[in-house]
C-alpha cells in the first residue's frame, strides 16, 4: 500500500547493496553515495529541488524495522532530499558549495530549496514482496518480466533533437525503410542496425566527410534519396550490411569514420564507373558547391517526390559529394573475427601499410590474405582439396556464398565482380592472373590503382566469407 513519509524520518538502508564497504551511519551512507557519483546525485538533488517533486510514477519503497522506516528502493532520492535540507551532511567543502548553488536555483525558480518534505511511497507487505520488486527494478529484463528499457532508437524517437547525429540517423533510417521498401534485404539490415547498432551509425553521420560522401541530403525533416540510382542502393547496402557487425573501435575516430566511408564510396563506385563520371559533369557544370539536379529523382522522408514532374524540369538541391580519396590500405576498416588467427593477424599487420608507398607489397598481400581466408573456411569445410587452383577455390567459395553465381540475372550484386574477374577470361581469370603474377613475376609491377581495383572487388567476398564461418561454425 501506499503511505506518505516525512523526509526526516526515514533512514536510509545502511545495507544498500551498492556499498562495497559496510557503514555504520546515516551520514556515511549519504557521503558513500556521493563517493559512488556525486555529480548525478547532484544532478538528481538539482532537478527535485527544481521541480519540486519526485518523480510521481515511480515510488520509492519503504519497510519498518524495529519501529523505524527504512527506505529500501530510492536511497539516493532520499540522500538528495536530506543534502538539500541539510547541506553539512556532505563532507567535501566543495559538495557544501555546490548544494549552497542548488538552492539558490531553486529559490529563484520560486520553489522551497529544502524540496519536498513528504514523500509518498509503497510499503510491501513482506520481506519477500520487497525483495522481488527490487530484483525486477535493478537486475535487468529477467526476460521480460523486469525492465525492458528503451534502445537508443525509441529514446531518439521519444526525445528528438533536431540537427543532433543521433536525430539525423534517426531521419536516414525511416526514410530508407519508407523508400526501399521492396529490397528485403537493405530493410533487413536497416532495421537490424536500427535495432542494435543505432549509435554506430549516429557516430558515423555526426562526421561531415561522412555526411558529403553519403548520396543523401537532410533537409529539416525530409530526406532526399536518390532511389532511382544502382550506386546509391549499393552504397546503402553496403554500409548497413558492415554496421551490422562493425563494432565501435572500427570507427572511434573521425580519421577511422573518413578512411571507412573512402573506401566504401571507391569501392562501390569502381562498381559504377559511369556514376563517377556523372558526377564530375554535375561538378563542371555547376560551380555553387551544390549538384546541378534537373532531370533527377528522389524520394523524401515523408514519401514525398523530388525532381522532374509532369514534363517539367526542377533542380533538385542536392548536396556535391567530394571525390573520395580512395583507399588508403588493403580492405581498410575490415576486421576477420571468424578465419584463422594466422589470417586475421596478417591481414591487420598489412593494413599497416599504405597502398600508396609499397603498392607491390600490397599487391602481394591481397593475394596472401585471399587465398589464406579461402583455405580457412573452404578447406576445413571440404569445398576443394589443399592444392586446389586459386580459381577453383575461388569458384567453390563463391557458388558456396551465392549458389547463383554463375546465373547473371539472379546473382549476388555484391560478390559480382569477384565472380567474373576470377571466372571470366582466359587462363584462370583476369584477377587471377593478376594477383598470381605479383607473387611470381618479379616484372610485375603494379600501381595503387590497380591495387585498390582489386581490394575494392574482392572487399565483400572477404567480408561475406568471414560472416560465412562466424554463422556456420565448423564442429
């Protein structure tokens, strides 16, 4: 049931689990609290002292024992109620001060700077009613039954704050969904990321290189996607796809974020040779900073139509992107978690390296780092035998990640290109022989271009055959 308590006489519970160190007093027990975070339990005293309530949908619980109220679930409100009533209680000069400041808020703000003096709360009937509402409140979801807190999503979607990064993922998120809604796929991944990598890619969107690169502009609350364009949807899907598994040391950095979207955007582009073009012409023609849009597409968040309508031609007011720098190492940002040590270790050692001083070096090391990989996961699974050509392992692997790979209509877009440099041609393929030739052509002699054209091609048959034997363990 529920009962109203004077601040005064209810003591805080000096068995307070979050006491690493046992106390022996009511003073201890507020200046422990302190100890454990006094700038929230301030933050708290400030916002009560403010306000001039508690929050009213979650009542403290308290408990009699031996003819004394004893709070169980709320001691730090309660420690806040008595550091206002009675700043001395801390014993930090500089916490005495900064309550003296609490108060003067307070007071300003026209409320009792003591706060409230009586609070309501809940009075279980018994040791175990107590004991089961506090295991709900502070040892997580219990599979539903405790607290199931919001994810940063839903948080975003309760409090938004325009022009924040988390808001403009927020924005890019929906406006995919609600404009690709047909690619099953690039929705899947959106909402997995939605769901469980929101702040990857809120951090991602808080870059302004970033923001530049992204086919997208973010106008208030619309969002103009150019839907119709091959690169923008394989660009999506690329960056959702590596957010799905990318963890946050992969882009902690600002330098991290702009190597990762470079490379993404060469990558795909070396995908779509006639987007780059385009967008140079857009660049010569339009000297403002801002592409030239008559005659383009999109879609706004809001479901909206951008573009050329009824025969009439409108400049869509789409922001330039900047021409990516291009990868500066061998699949730069990619992590293997799932291969041989061996593999992921040396594929981190040669991202040591820039394509652009030791482009043999890295043509070597693609090649390594391929055929290793493809050994890791192909071999131990039976796909080929040890002394397989490198075009039949690459065959194997490919029709074992997409077994319509050698269909041109239904294929996997992504792993395309590594299927017709590696499968097309004479000899064993032009990628093939390539790479063969910079392990055992001392004339070979390749450029950083043509090392980033095949880090570029072959960077998602790597990422797909890492995911490949993380989801299919070997037994």
């Amino acid at each position: 049931m529920y009962e109203p308590f004077q601040v005064v006489e209810v003591l805080l519970d000096e068995e307070n689990p979050r006491f690493a160190d046992p106390v022996r007093s009511q003073p201890e027990a507020i200046n422990a609290l302190l100890r454990l975070g006094e700038a929230k339990l301030l933050n708290l005293a400030e916002d009560i002292a403010v306000t001039g309530q508690l929050d009213p949908t979650n009542p403290p619980i308290v408990t009699r024992q031996n003819g004394e109220a004893v709070v169980r679930e709320g001691n730090r409100r309660f420690a806040a109620l008595k550091l206002l009533r009675n700043p001395d209680l801390a014993a930090g000069e500089s916490t005495r001060r900064a309550l003296a400041r609490v108060r003067a808020k307070a007071e300003a703000a026209g409320k009792d700077p003591n706060g409230p003096s009586e609070v309501i709360c809940w009075v279980p009937n018994d040791g175990d009613e107590t004991r089961r509402w506090i295991e709900l409140r502070h040892t997580g979801q219990n599979e539903g039954v405790g607290t199931d807190p919001w994810n940063s999503y839903q948080s975003v979607t309760y409090r938004r704050r325009p022009g924040t990064p988390e808001d403009l993922a927020w924005l890019l998120v929906r406006a995919i969904i609600a404009t690709f809604d047909a690619d099953q796929s690039l929705v899947s991944d959106v909402r997995t990321v939605r769901d469980e990598k929101f702040t990857n890619l809120a951090r991602l969107l808080g870059r302004e290189h970033v923001r530049e690169q992204m086919p997208v502009t973010f106008d208030g609350d619309d969002v103009l996607i150019r839907s119709d364009d091959p690169f923008t949807v394989d660009l999506f899907r690329t960056v959702f796809s590596d957010l799905k598994s990318m963890t946050v040391d992969a882009i902690k950095t600002g330098e991290l974020q702009d190597e990762y979207i470079d490379a993404v955007v060469a990558a795909v582009r070396e995908r779509y040779p006639e987007q780059q073009a385009s967008d140079s012409e857009a660049a010569d023609d339009d000297g403002s900073g801002r592409n030239a849009g008559a005659g383009s597409s999109g879609t706004t968040a809001n479901g909206s139509s951008a573009g050329t309508s009824g025969g009439t031609s409108t400049t869509v007011p789409t922001r330039r992107r900047n021409p990516p720098r291009g990868e500066a190492k061998i699949f730069h940002g990619l992590i293997l978690r799932n291969v041989e040590l061996r593999t992921s270790t040396l594929l981190r050692d040669a991202q040591t390296v820039k394509i652009e001083t030791a482009p043999a070096v890295c043509a070597a090391m693609v090649r390594i780092v391929l055929e290793l990989a493809m050994t890791d996961v192909g071999g131990q699974r039976g796909w080929f035998v040890e002394n397989a050509k490198l075009r039949t392992k690459f065959r194997k692997c490919l029709l074992a990640l997409d077994p319509q790979a050698e269909n041109t209509m239904n294929r996997d877009k992504s792993l395309e290109m590594a299927w017709i440099k590696t499968q097309s041609g004479d000899g064993d393929g032009l990628a093939v022989d390539e790479m063969n030739a910079y392990i055992h052509n001392f004339m070979a002699d390749p450029t950083p271009a043509s090392v980033r054209g095949l880090t570029s091609i072959f960077r998602p048959f790597l990422q797909r055959l890492d995911d490949y034997a993380g989801e299919n363990p070997v037994a």
